[in-house]
C-alpha cells in the first residue's frame, strides 16, 4: 500500500479559467507556463475564503442583492513574475492578461480616490480648531 498523499505533495498544480487541471511533477518556470498559455498570467492560489450567509453583511463587496442567498467566495492570489519558478507542493491559477490588467486599473483608482479625499480625522480636527478659534 502506498501513501497517496505523498504524490499529492510532489505535484505541481496549474488551474486554467475553463476549469481544466494541469499537473506537473518538476517545477517549471513561471515564463514557459506563459510561453505555453499566451494571452495568461500565473498567480500562485494564497488562500479561499468562504462567507456563509449569516456572515455575507459583513463581507466586502457585497454589492448584489441575490448573493444574500449565496455564500459568498473570496480567494487570494498573488501574480508572479516571469522569471519566478513555480514549486511543488502548490497550486497555481491562471488569469487572463486583461483581467489583470482591469484589477490594476481597479486598484489605482481605488488608491487616488482614496488620497483625494482627507482623512475624517483631518477633518473632525478642522472642526475643532474652527470650534477653538470662534
């Protein structure tokens, strides 16, 4: 009897975005899956969280109405650059360029909203010290 766990570990995880697995038993370069994947990033699977539905108020993005019915699923990932190798052991997904390139854009913006408006403490001190100057 084997240990089939073992193999398990000795492999090497890539999850494409129409579901398909692929399973390697060395560790490759993170380019050569992209030379054999045009048009896709590889991100190395951090974690998977899953909201319950008592739990979905408390998530972020909870912004549709019908996923109050649904868990909601949230996973982590990391994008790794072309000269990174990818390990045994993990699990890897790949994500199309334009879909990277959509959250990037998402992100930045997020950033500069975030730094246009002032802080509420800056805010909640300007009404102090107009309060103390009165």
């Amino acid at each position: 009897m084997g240990n089939c766990q073992a193999i398990d570990a000795a492999t090497l995880v890539i999850q494409q975005p129409n579901g398909k697995i692929e399973r390697f038993y060395s560790s490759i370069n993170a380019n050569q899956v992209m030379k054999m994947n045009p048009g896709h990033c590889v991100a190395l699977l951090i974690s998977t969280t899953i909201y319950p539905n008592k739990n979905i108020e408390n998530c972020p993005k909870n912004n549709n109405s019908d996923t109050k019915t649904n868990p909601v699923r949230l996973t982590r990932i990391k994008l790794l650059k072309p000269t990174d190798d990818l390990l045994l052991g993990h699990v890897y997904r790949l994500i199309k360029t334009q879909e990277v390139m959509k959250g990037l854009r998402e992100k930045k913006q997020a950033k500069m909203k975030h730094n246009m408006q002032p802080n509420q403490k800056d805010r909640d001190r300007g009404q102090l010290h107009q309060l103390i100057m009165l």
